[in-house]
C-alpha cells in the first residue's frame, strides 16, 4: 500500500503540482501513518551490509527520476525516500544537481505524516538584520546562476520515520554541434536501495541519432560548467551504454531507463558518486521554415537550417598570459589553439593576442588569410607564450577591437563575413582600468556594433559576471570552464560550436496582427549544428494561417523564405503529441487501480495542456534576464527586472530574482513531529453548497464576506488568520464578468444595466479594472478554453481560470485566485486553498475564503472584489472550473479608472430609441460618450445563477460600448500594471 501511496505522489506532484498533495492531506481516508511507517526496507545485499553500517546519516532508500521531454522542452520529477534507522531525530539533506539551464519549478517535502510545500517569492534586497530567516522556514539553497547548480535541502527526520522529497525542474534543451543533449545528475552521495531514471521523449519530428553515453564521472560541484557542452576527461574511453540501460522505440517516443542494483552501483562507485547520464539525440527536420507548434494560443518555433556554405570568418583570439595561467592551464589552453588552427577554413582571416601586463600582437595593424604559412607562424606565437604578470584585460579588449575595426574599414573585407572577437582568461583586471563598468562602456565604445564578442572563463577566479556582460552586451555568448575540467577538450568544443556560421543578420517575421509579445527573433549569427527558438502569443487563435518570413545574409548573397502555416493543422498535430507525454506522465498511474484514477481525475496534466505557453514563459523569463543584465540605466534595468519577475512568479520558476521557501518541520523532544494544529468549524457555521452563495438565497445581493474556520495545514504557517465570530455582509452591484464571460454594468444613476460578451481567445490575459496610475489597483483575468455545446453557434467556449488583483500603494502586493487556491503575496507569501474557510490580513490587501464557494479581497477597505468558484465534480466537454468576477465596492477607486469593467464605474449612459423605418419596428441605441450603441433587450444570470437581470445587450463583441477594440484590453501577463516595457495600459478612445 505504501509502495502505491508514493508512486501516486510522485504522479500527483509532476502531473498537478503541490496542491493536490494539500488536497490529500486532508483526505480522511488517506493513511498517513501508513504511508510513512508500514514500508518495509528490503533486504539489503551482503557485499555492500558493511557500506551500509558505517552510515550514521539517514539512508536514501529510493531515488526515482523521472523525464519526459515534448518537443524538446523537459520536465524532470525528482523523488527521494530516505529512512533514519536510529531511535532520535536525524538530519537528513536532500541534494540533487540540476542543468544550468534549468528552473526549479517544485519542491515539497513529506515528513511526520504531514506535507511542507515550498513557495517561490520575489526575493527581497539584502539587509543588516539579526536572524535573517524565519523560524521554521529556510530557503533553498540554490540558485540557476552558473555559480550554484546544487540544489540542497536538510530537514530533521525523527527517529525511525521516513522523509520524502519531491523536486521538479524545467528546461529547454539547447541544440549544440547537431545534437540536443540531456544530462541527468546521479550523485546521491550514497548508495541507494532502489535507483531509477525513466526518461521519455516524445517530438513532433523523429528521433534521429539517439545515443546514451557511458556514465561521466566528476566531483559534485555547484559550479559545473555553466551551460557548457561538458567534456570532461574522466569520460571512459570504451563507449558503453551504462549497465542496466534499456533503450526502447515506439513511433515517435522513445524509451530510456537505468535502475542499477545496489551491487551494480557499488561496482561504479562505493561513495554513491555515479555520475552524468547522459542522453545526446537530433530530430529530422526538413528544408524551410523550420517546425512551428501551436497550442492554446501559443505558438514556438524551431529554426535549424542545414546544407548551407559556411559564412567566412574574421576571428582575433585574445589570450591571458598572466602569471596565473601558468602550468596546467596554459597547456590545455596551447593544445586547444593548436587544434583550433587546423579547423581554419580558407577565406577565414586570423590573428592572435597575448596579454599580461604588456600587450603582443602577432601580426600588429592586420588580420591574416589561411594559407599553410600563416599557420606555422601563429603556432610558433602560441608555443612561445610564457606566462608572467597582471591582467590587463580592457587593454587587450581595445587592442583585438582597434585590429577588428581597421580591417573591417579596409578593402579586404567581405560584407557577409562574420566578424567576431574569441576572449579567454582565468583571472579579474589588475593592470590598466580595473572598474566594471568602465570596461564595459570601453567595450562598447571600441565595438561600435560592429562584431561579437565570445568570452571564456577558466577557474574559480573569474568576474563571470563582467565576462557574461560584455558578450551579451556585443552579441556573444560566455562560457565557463571549471577549474577541474579539461580545458584543451572544452575549448575546443566551444569554438566547434561558433566556428562555423552558416547565416549572418537573421531576422524572423510573422504576418502582422498576427502575434504578439514574440521573444528575440533578430539574431546577428547563426551558427552550424544550433538552433534559433522563438516563441510569443496568437492574437486571433482561430485564424487559419500564419505567415512566416525569414530573412538572411549567407557569404554572397540574401536569403529569404517564407511560407503559410495551418495554424488549425499545427494545433491537432501538437495536442496529439502532449496526449502521448501526458499518458507517460502518468504511466505509474496505470497500474494502480481506480482509486489512482479517481484521485488523479483528467489524465491531461496541466503542465502538458500548457507546454507551449511554458516554453514561451522559459524563453521571456531568461530574455528578460539577460536584457537585465545588459541595461544601461537604472529604469530600464528596473523594468526588465520587474517583467521577468512577474513571470518567474507566475511559472513559479526558481530565477536569479526569486527565493523558493519551504517551512521545516519541528521535532519535538520526544522526536515526533509537533503536529499542526487545527481549529473545529463553530457549530452555527452552515457551508454553502457548491456554486451557490452562501446565505439567504432570496437576497442574492448579501454576499458573506466572513468565515471562522482555518485549514489545520496552513494555521501555523500563517501569522495573520482571524476568526471572526460575527459575520459581515457585503452589498455588490451586478457589475461582473462571469460564465462564458458575460459581463453584466450596473449604471446605477442612469438606472440601467447593460450587458455584453467577449469572445477571446484561451490564453489571452484581460485588462478588467486598470487604476494603476491613481488607485494602484489593477485586476487581470486569464481565459481558459473548451468545445461549446452541442447546438451552439460558438466555435469554443471561453471561462476565466485565474484572476490577479495587484496593488502598488503603499508598496506592491498582489492577490492570485484560481478555483483551487489563493495566493496572497503581502506582509508574506501565503497560500490558501480553497477547500477551507480562511480569513487573512495583509496590510493593503486582505482576502476572506468560504470554503469551495466564494473569495472577497479588499483593497485598502474602501474596494472590495467577489470571486465565486465555479467548481464541476463531473464536468461536461463544455465546461471547466472557473471564476465569476463581481465589483462589490468601486468608492476607492478613481473616475479615470479603465478596463473592460472599470471604464464604466464612473459613467452615466442614456437610452434613446430610434424611429421606426419601413417594414421594421423601432430600436434603441444606448448613449455611452458620445457614441451611439445599438442595443436589444436580454436577460441574464448571474450570482451562481441564483438571479436573473434584465439587461440591454451590445452585439459585436461590446463594439463602441467599450473604449478601442478587444486587442487593448489583452494584456502581457498576469501581472502587467501597463507601466513596464511591454505594458499595454493605452487604450484607444473612439
């Protein structure tokens, strides 16, 4: 049984995220003792009894990884069981090595029955104070900076009890030399009972050249390679698949699986320190455009042209021959040049410098052609570095430039060639300018545009951060090299990697209109064996086609290619394909019986329903952070900071510009865990039914905005929980967005109602209330779709999923709602399900929660907004759980107040009727602001259905009801306020 419970976590945990384990927790039939307690170890083998023995730290018994890769972007779930045989509490550390690349979107821990979710949240500036970290909660201890990839994580176990981890990361595998590669840490530091990795791939174009390499041994680090295509030197030389490896095709997804024995591991490593799995593989890809998917509003695209001539090259290698590259790295680094030049094409042009306290030009004022000469002298200029001195590395930098420049000015120079400087050091500036951000600027100035720059580190003591700068502030790319790794090997990997451009000035055009909020999509290089990946939004989903130009410089000549994509095709072609993921996703599932089903419900987990969305949210989050990096004022830095935090918030990914925080658990002196404490619901406490208010239904208007009742796994986590023993009741106008949306306006001087539909498209984030600029309010909308009904005259059927309200006044805070859970980001972070009866304070922003039916945010106690929870147990194909938006008090915010909504909140409007023409009967217009709306009487639902309102309906989508078009109120992301880069805060008034 417990065996099943796990194998159902894990499921749960990479199919729906940390909320249904919240769910669980309070599942009266779930056993959690029996869960933690009754799993018996398995019999341990002999040989490695004695390994086991000498272990005073508590033991991993199960270490399960699972990935399944869709079109190339890669889920990973991370399950690890470990046991503390002893009789007193223990501290047990969960540790695991993930991509540089990647983003930690999930971790939780099972400790002493009860579940500990992790939160990610902005992460606040440094500050003096005392104890930096709350009782009880620690931050984890990672970062997807370069310098730290090891995420780590202890907790107290008690005494002969079982601890669980669960760790999810996301990532977008990057092509390099014709091949994606995925690497997989296995270094539990121990040896581990039972050991398994499931990896899965599934792609819209065939799997080609899939190879699983032989185990690469290597230290566990937090500073691995940055990215880099490792090649480390403890790679064994024979090409064995590792023991155990079973690599299996069906169609389009493939297989990969290793589960060593304890004995098999033991033979690799007595320490647990296995190694990278390593899996490389390419997809077939046609001549063209390249492979577009499309799902859910959301489209990406993967470039990858091939059979293409080389571009010629003008490439200036600058070397650090300081005092500090003497020995071992000077070697390596002389074995990769001298590999390096044998790769010079003819038509490349070439030079080398050297920098140390003084700077050497090989061929001073010049650049040199390939030939057999020029060769043999530039390796005599490397076999005569020396290393000794200082580093001067913005003297070096100006010298490669003042080369690069001369030449490209002189009349040697082609066009189309691709110009670029190759820098290299171990060390930080201590000659010449020694200051950042005057070599930067220098860098700037002396480029002027006009080539790149690629920048290599070696070693421990590097300004990566002033490395990774200047090449992306000159179209490059920085590579780390660490102090353990073969550099000859890695540097030769990396020029491979550039060595070769095939395309110059690319620049990606869709139809316009067409897209919106596309990620980089002008690129100066494109280099054989990579791949371009753009990603943005479709502004009309149930357009047929979308034009795609592509536009490039290849030696002599100008590329272009352009096709139309069927959009509808693409979207059946993709959901077919995140069927066949979600059904690995679930796999273990499966064998579990109906309970398993029951509790899993959709088979469709929501990270494969949304995976394009999630690859463009990745790609915005790390374009955001290098635009960040590369700023040169404060308020665009602050802008690009305050855009990829929103969305790091909203993907709930683990960046540089957020903390992911989980509570410990506390052990008490008896070694239990102290257990959580729980409040009884107040004998007089009704629950309202699902879908209807709470409170006299004769009076739908009262909506009760009290509740007296906490959910017993939130209360020690929340500092701000009040139970209320009066309840408080709140007037609210009919004005609302609810259903499939329809919105409903009260004018209550005008003594008229209106209402009005908006057809949008799933994906797309509506502007509801828009008063950032006086109020500090603002409140989004996202839309979710689903087939319509059988008899409907719609195509599809559209229902808002989540809502934001964010606040700016005092400071910023916001409020997420979706049908399941609250998040409120205040004083603190909490997270609220919607399954309990809460109320909290946060300073501004307060939120009161009655269980399964309605949520009431106030703003500063003078607006308030009601959220009712549209929940189905079984819903129709047309039907989804969703969120009604009502307005329960507009006196807070100001008469310059937008939106779709709060445009009208300070309006009157008139109702005239038009005379009668021939053969027809008269009609009525609504005056709204000078414009003339035509208008028929309807009537509506509303409050859960438990009114009808008589209104007068606007046709065509509210056209010149509402100020502009539908295309001004579609917003970036949740949380646009309309202020940022891509803010859309403007409407057009009509």
């Amino acid at each position: 049984m417990a065996s099943s419970y796990k194998m159902l976590l894990l499921v749960l945990v990479f199919c729906f995220g940390p909320s249904v384990l919240g769910q669980l927790e309070g599942d009266e039939d779930f056993d959690w003792a029996d869960f933690a307690l009754d799993l018996a170890p398995r019999r341990v083998p002999r040989q490695v009894k004695t390994i086991l023995v000498k272990e005073t730290k508590p033991h991993i018994e199960e270490l399960s990884i699972r990935t399944t890769i869709l079109s190339r972007y890669a889920f990973t779930a991370v399950y690890c069981a470990m046991l503390n045989r002893h009789s007193a509490a223990a501290e047990g550390l969960f540790q695991f090595q993930i991509p540089a690349g990647a983003y930690v979107s999930n971790f939780t821990m099972i400790i002493g029955g009860r579940v500990y979710q992790s939160e990610v949240r902005l992460k606040e500036k440094r500050a003096k104070q005392g104890n930096g970290k709350p009782k009880n909660k620690e931050s984890s201890d990672t970062s997807p900076e370069p310098e730290g990839e090891l995420f780590k994580m202890t907790a107290n176990i008690p005494g002969r009890n079982r601890a669980f981890f669960l760790l999810m990361y996301e990532e977008l595998l990057q092509r390099r030399l014709g091949r994606y590669e995925h690497v997989t840490s296995l270094r539990p530091t121990q040896l581990v009972s039972r050991l398994s990795l499931d990896v899965t791939i599934i792609d819209h174009s065939p799997v080609t050249d899939l190879e699983v390499l032989p185990l690469r041994n290597g230290k566990i680090s937090g500073s691995g390679n940055s990215g880099a295509r490792p090649n480390t030197p403890k790679t064994p030389a024979k090409s064995e698949v590792p023991v155990t490896t079973v690599i299996k095709n069906e169609k389009t997804v493939w297989k990969i699986t290793f589960s060593p024995n304890i004995v098999q591991q033991a033979k690799i490593s007595t320490s647990g320190i296995l190694g990278d799995f390593v899996i490389r593989y390419d997809v077939q890809r046609d001549m063209g455009i390249g492979d577009i998917q499309v799902l859910n509003g959301h489209f990406v695209h993967f470039f990858a042209p091939k059979d293409l001539p080389a571009v010629p090259k003008n490439v200036v290698f600058v070397i650090d021959s300081s005092a500090s590259m003497l020995g071992t790295k000077m070697r390596q680094t002389k074995d990769a040049l001298f590999t390096i030049l044998k790769d010079l094409r003819p038509g490349d042009n070439f030079n080398f410098i050297s920098f140390a306290n003084r700077i050497k030009v090989w061929q001073p004022n010049r650049l040199v052609p390939v030939t057999p000469l020029n060769i043999r002298d530039a390796k005599k200029f490397i076999f005569a570095l020396m290393p000794n001195g200082g580093t001067n590395i913005d003297g070096a930098i100006q010298s490669g430039s003042s080369l690069l420049r001369e030449y490209l000015s002189g009349p040697d120079s082609s066009p189309n060639s691709v110009t670029l400087i190759i820098f290299l050091t171990d060390g930080r500036p201590t000659i010449g300018e020694l200051q950042s951000t005057s070599i930067l600027g220098n860098t700037r100035s002396a480029v002027q545009e006009k080539f790149c720059i690629f920048t290599i580190g070696m070693g421990n003591d590097v300004d990566y951060r002033l490395l990774e700068r200047m090449a992306l502030e000159n179209c490059g790319m920085m590579r780390r090299i660490s102090e353990e790794a073969d550099a000859s090997a890695m540097l030769k990997g990396f020029y491979d990697e550039i060595g070769t451009p095939l395309l110059s000035d690319i620049r990606v055009n869709y139809t316009e209109d067409s897209v919106d909020y596309v990620t980089q999509n002008l690129f100066t290089n494109y280099f054989n064996g990579s791949e371009l990946v753009i990603a943005g939004k479709l502004t009309n989903r149930s357009a047929e086609s979308l034009h795609v130009q592509v536009t490039a410089s290849n030696n002599d000549r100008n590329i272009i290619l352009e096709t139309d994509v069927p959009l509808r095709r693409l979207q059946i072609e993709t959901e077919k394909h995140v069927k066949a993921a979600s059904a690995a996703m679930a796999v273990g599932a499966k064998a579990l019986g109906s309970g398993v089903t029951q509790a899993l419900g959709n088979p469709l987990s929501s990270i494969a329903e949304d995976f394009v969305e999630r690859v463009w949210g990745f790609l915005s989050v790390k374009e955001g952070l290098r635009s960040r990096l590369r700023s040169q004022t404060s308020k665009e830095r602050e802008q690009h900071t305050q855009l990829a935090t929103n969305l790091s918030l909203h993907y709930h990914f683990l960046t540089p510009l957020t903390n992911m925080v989980v509570e410990k658990p506390e052990v008490l002196l008896d070694g239990r865990v102290a257990p959580a404490p729980t409040v009884t619901p107040a004998a007089d406490e009704a629950v309202p039914p699902l879908n209807e208010l709470p409170g006299n239904t004769e009076k739908p208007q009262k909506l009760d905005g009290n509740v007296r009742r906490q959910s017993s796994s939130q209360s020690n986590k929340i500092g701000k929980v009040e139970r209320k023993p009066a309840k408080k009741s709140f007037t609210i106008s009919k004005t609302s967005a609810d259903g499939d949306p329809h919105f409903v306006v009260e004018f209550p001087l005008s003594k008229l109602t209106v209402c009005f539909n908006i057809n949008g498209e799933p994906g797309h984030v509506l502007r509801l209330v828009s008063d950032h600029k006086y109020s500090g309010v603002t409140v989004n909308g996202k839309l979710i779709g689903a087939s319509a009904p059988p008899g409907s005259h719609k195509q599809q059927r559209t229902y808002f999923s989540t809502i934001t309200i964010v606040a700016d006044h005092p400071k910023r805070s916001y409020i997420e709602v979706t049908p399941t859970k609250v998040i409120l980001d205040g004083r603190d972070r909490i997270v609220l399900p919607c399954h309990s009866s809460v109320t909290v304070d946060s300073g501004m922003l307060s939120v009161a929660i009655v269980q399964n039916s309605n949520v009431t945010v106030t703003v500063g106690g003078n607006i308030s907004f009601i959220i009712l929870l549209h929940q189905y147990k079984n819903p129709a194909p047309y039907q989804r759980n969703h969120l009604g938006f009502y307005i329960g008090n507009s006196k807070g915010l100001s008469r310059n107040c937008h939106g779709l909504l709060g445009q009208f909140l300070s309006e009157e409007v008139g109702l005239a009727e038009l005379p009668a023409e021939a053969g027809t009967k008269p009609s009525q217009v609504l005056k709204v602001k000078n414009r003339s709306v035509p208008v028929v009487r309807k009537s509506r639902r509303i409050y859960s259905g438990t009114q009808n309102v008589d209104c007068w309906f606007a046709r065509n989508n509210a056209a010149k009801l509402i100020d502009g078009e539908y295309e001004d109120y579609v917003t970036s992301h949740m949380f646009d306020t309309g202020d940022g880069p891509q803010g859309t805060n403007s409407v057009r008034h009509s």
